[in-house]
C-alpha cells in the first residue's frame, strides 16, 4: 500500500481493501475496507467484486486470490469502469493446479523436481518407496493452490530432546499421512491430491516479475529466501528461468516464480498468476514495481527507465502499529507485522 500511496509520478490514490476475516491487519491501513463473503462461489465472488467495484467506482482492481472468478470477467468490470490486473484465465487454470504447472512446464523444457501425484494411501506408499531410492528427504503438499497450509516434511525419525531445544519444523510420519488418507475415505470424506517429491533444503529463490500482456518479462527481480534474511540476486540463470515460464503461460503485470537448487542447479518449485506477499521488498532494488504495473495496466507503459539495483541483503524485522480498535473493545485481529525490512 505505501509504494501505490508513494508513487513516483505523485498521484493521489485511495486504497480499498477487502478480506474474509473483518480483523484482518491490512484492512486497518486503507482508506476504505470492506469485508467479503466467506464461503462464496466464484459466480457469487465475482459479482460481490463487480457490485463493489461499480459501487465505489474502482479504477484499478489487483486481486490477490480468487483469481479463477475474476480472470474471465475483465470484459464485465471494464463495463463498470474497472480495469483488473490480471492473467488470462486459461494461465490461472493452469498454474492453480500444481500438476498442470509441472507437466507444461516440463514439456517446455523447464526443470521441475521429481514429484508424483496421490490420492490414497496405496498410491502415497508406492510414491514413498519410489521417490526415497535417491535418499533424499520427501515432503508433501496439496497439488491445488493452498499457499503453504498443507506443507509438511516427511520424518519418520522419533522425537529426541534435541528436537525440542530448536525451532519447530511442520514434519509429519509416512504412516500419519496414510492412516489420514484411509481414515477419510473410509468415512466418505473427499480425500486431497498430495504430491509427494525431494524436500530441497536451499533457499527459497523467489522472482517477482513485471511483464506485459502477451507474457514479455520487463522485469525480474530474484530474492533469496532464508530464516529472516532476504539477499537481492544478480543472477541472469533464475531471471532467465523465470522469463521463459511468463513466456510460456503469457502472464501479465505481478507474478511470481518460486525455484530451488538440487544437485546445484534451479529447478521450479510454483508459479504464481498474482503478486507475491514479499513484493514490497523489491523497493529496495530502487523500483516501483506495484505503481509501474498499475501504469501498464493503464496506460500501456510502465514508466520503468533503469534496471534494479541488485545485491542488497535484508533484514527482516518485526514491527509494531496502533490501530483503532472495534466498537466491542476487542483486538480486531492480529497487529504484528513484517513488513518493514532493514538493509543489512
């Protein structure tokens, strides 16, 4: 929200923001919230958004999920004077499931992990057995988009003292994951897809990218991701890999890749068809990247005129805000944030 209100052309924008959750922190820091419906279809999502938007005539809309219900409807909210940054729907489709991503983006010659999808404990089994001939660690996730909810390590090891002197890790045994997925089909409860692959110890490389429609990558900006440090890369080879994937799906304004290294070379771990959470941590590579896309999207161009500044190690650090609390006394939700870095 800073880097809109703290454009570089100075243009006074009033930020609207809407949640599920009505205590959500980033509702207490726009100028006009709003709370969504919880449980709704993407036909009742889509027209709560296009009710919204018309009502407070919205100029820019920059959806941070529920992007299968919107990105087919840019020709509705442009009736209504809105104008939504967003994929085409068939990327969104595609990049929403995990499976997708990695057959496409293997068949175009991009490096994926190893990974095999289950949805039973036989299946999940004979993945285990198969996949653990590298010995390599295997975790396991959701093949859908559910953020990192589902994420767990598979350790089969007892729990030992030493464990309980550092930080937790989200692992989980073999045989909890089977026992999970018998118990819910035997009670007739909808088992989820896993995908079973190497858990890549590395860090985390993340490119949050700037392209036009049409998927031509204007900017890419890698960050490394470990523990509270954040290092801006100047690596051509994860920027490259990251252009052929917007290429390829013909991704438009803010998206993101995730990669990791195994045997030493970067390989995909998500595509992601919206912004990322830490793209306000590409200010300081000294660009705008969320005011250069609302210019793309707008006016066709995005004011960029010099590459990032790259190299820079961040901090991140935790900060505390004061906010007006509800009617009722209680906190609205959480306050703490991380949101603010220091350059290290």
């Amino acid at each position: 929200m800073r880097l809109l209100r703290e454009n570089p052309d100075g243009v006074a924008v009033t930020i609207y923001a809407s949640n599920v959750d009505p205590g959500a922190a980033a509702l207490s820091v726009c100028d006009v919230s709003a709370v969504e419906p919880r449980y709704a279809s993407s036909e009742e999502y889509a027209r709560f958004a296009l009710d919204f938007c018309r009502m407070h005539r919205i100029d820019v809309l920059i959806p941070p999920r529920r992007l299968d219900a919107l990105a087919g409807r840019v020709a509705d909210f442009a009736a209504v004077g809105t104008s939504v940054m967003c994929s085409p729907s068939s990327a969104v489709t595609a990049l929403t499931s995990k499976v997708r991503t990695y057959e496409i983006a293997g068949a175009a010659g991009i490096p994926v992990p190893p990974w095999r999808e289950v949805s039973d404990a036989d299946e999940f089994y004979a993945a285990v057995d198969e996949l653990s001939l590298t010995g390599e660690t295997l975790c396991v996730k959701p093949s859908g988009e559910y953020s990192a909810f589902g994420f767990r390590i598979l350790d089969d090891r007892p729990l030992t003292m030493a464990n309980l002197r550092v930080a937790p890790r989200p692992v989980v045994s073999v045989e909890a994951i089977a026992g999970a997925m018998r118990r819910a089909a035997q009670d007739g409860e909808a088992v989820l897809p896993l995908l079973v692959m190497p858990f890549l110890e590395g860090p985390e490389i993340s490119i949050d990218c700037l392209s036009a429609p049409g998927g031509e990558l204007l900017m890419g900006i890698p960050r490394a991701k470990q523990g509270r440090f954040r290092m801006l890369l100047d690596d051509p080879t994860v920027v490259d890999i990251a252009r052929r994937l917007v290429r390829h799906f013909e991704l438009a304004y803010l998206t993101n890749v995730q990669l990791r290294y195994r045997g030493g070379e970067p390989v995909l771990l998500e595509v992601n068809p919206r912004p990322s959470a830490g793209l306000f941590q590409t200010s300081f590579a000294d660009v705008n990247l969320p005011w250069a896309a609302v210019r793309l999207l707008l006016q066709g161009d995005s004011g960029l005129r010099k590459p990032p500044r790259l190299g820079a190690c961040l901090a991140v650090a935790e900060a505390v805000m004061e906010i007006a609390p509800q009617l009722d006394g209680h906190l609205p939700g959480a306050v703490r944030r991380s949101a603010d870095l220091v350059p290290g």
